[in-house]
C-alpha cells in the first residue's frame, strides 16, 4: 500500500465523516490540518501544475497578457503558481483557511491574492468580474446533489467575453459514479451553458493509470452578461 493510496483513503474517509454529519465540504480544512505541512498527504497536492492543464496550455499557446483570473478551489496553489507564470493577474480561493495560509507561504515572493472563501458565499464583488476562470478538480469531490449548484456559482464568475477552463475526471453520461471522486459527464458539464456559457473546445486526455482514465479539458466563452 503506498503513501499515496493511503491519503486518498484518508481523504475519502474524512469526507464520508463530514458528509454524515450534513456538512459537505468541512473535510478540506480537516484535511489539511491533519497534513501538518506534509503535502503528500494531500492527495491532489503535487507542488506543480495539474499535468493534463499544462498539456493543454502548451497545446493552445494559453498566455496572461496580464488578464485578470480567479482560480476556484487553490488548494496550495500549484495551478495558481502556473497562471502567474503565464502572465495572469491571479486571485485564488479555497474555503481552508490552512490551505491558503500554506498556500501564501509557498508563494511568498508572489503577488498572488489568496483568498479564503466560500464558493456558494462568495464576494458579490466577483460577480462576473473575471477574464479567466481556472477549475481544476474541484467538482468532482463534492456531492452529486449540488452539482448543479457548484456549476451555477463557477459560471457567476465569468466576466463578458471571459473564458471558463475546467479541468475533471470524466464518465460516459449512462456511467454511474460510483465512488469518489464524482466524475463528471458532458451532460453534467452542459450546465455550463444552461448559465450562458458557450463550449469553445473539448479535450479528452488520458492518464497513465494502469486501466487509464479520463479527463476532460473544456473551455468556455461568455458572450455576453
């Protein structure tokens, strides 16, 4: 059993404890805290971008030009760190506050803003206000039955003509989740443009699982607000 086994275990188990409890995402700080500062614990924290996102900005040419963009979900800022590379003007968010205090240390010598917030309370100040929003794996952890609910305030963020990319575990849409994380299907994903958005590219990459499984890179475009 390796190290990385065992924390996705981990993992899963603190969020069956916290979702039998009724609350649905209070086992990230948990997580977090148990960590100590060991990020092999997180089981998403690689201290580098998300592979299948770096594939695809190489692949697009994806560049800042100093847009302004939000990064749902930051964790440690792995993904944020790339963005700012890139030449974005990054804000990031999670709802730990250990994750962001963590993630500010890492990225001391930055001009990243991390934020702690709450996806379904965030600012009203963000309300379509960003020309780049970044969701990278952040879907897919939480409960199916506010999917559309997550969706619907990702999508809020997206200013006119700003861009949407998310990055997620896919399924087929007659494929049944059956554990966590909760893959997601085109149909789920055509709630983004239930709010408006339009799918301007869709990508399947493959991991180097041994039964590989896949991850859907899509971008969106707001026409307008």
């Amino acid at each position: 059993m390796t190290d990385e086994f065992d924390a996705r275990e981990n993992a899963k188990e603190l969020a069956a404890e916290f979702s039998e409890k009724g609350d649905a995402t209070g086992w990230f700080d948990a997580l977090y805290a148990e960590a100590e500062g060991n990020h092999e614990h997180i089981p998403w924290a690689d201290l580098e971008p998300n592979k299948f996102l770096k594939i695809w900005a190489e692949q697009t040419n994806l560049q800042g030009d100093g847009r302004n963009a939000l990064v749902v979900g930051c964790g440690l800022g792995d993904d944020v760190k790339f963005l700012d590379d890139l030449g974005f003007k990054v804000t990031a968010f999670d709802i730990s506050p250990t994750a962001i205090e963590w993630a500010k240390k890492i990225h001391a010598e930055t001009s990243i803003e991390f934020v702690v917030a709450d996806l379904f309370d965030a600012p009203p100040s963000w309300k379509n206000a960003f020309e780049f929003v970044l969701e990278v794996y952040t879907i897919q952890p939480l409960p199916l039955e506010l999917r559309e609910k997550v969706i619907d305030s990702i999508a809020n963020f997206v200013a006119e003509n700003g861009k949407l990319v998310v990055v997620t575990r896919g399924r087929e849409n007659d494929e049944i989740p059956t554990e966590l994380p909760w893959a997601l299907s085109r149909q789920d994903l055509s709630q983004f443009e239930a709010n408006g958005l339009q799918q301007t590219n869709f990508t399947e990459m493959f991991g180097g699982e041994d039964e590989p499984i896949v991850r859907f890179v899509v971008k969106y475009r707001r026409e307008n607000v």
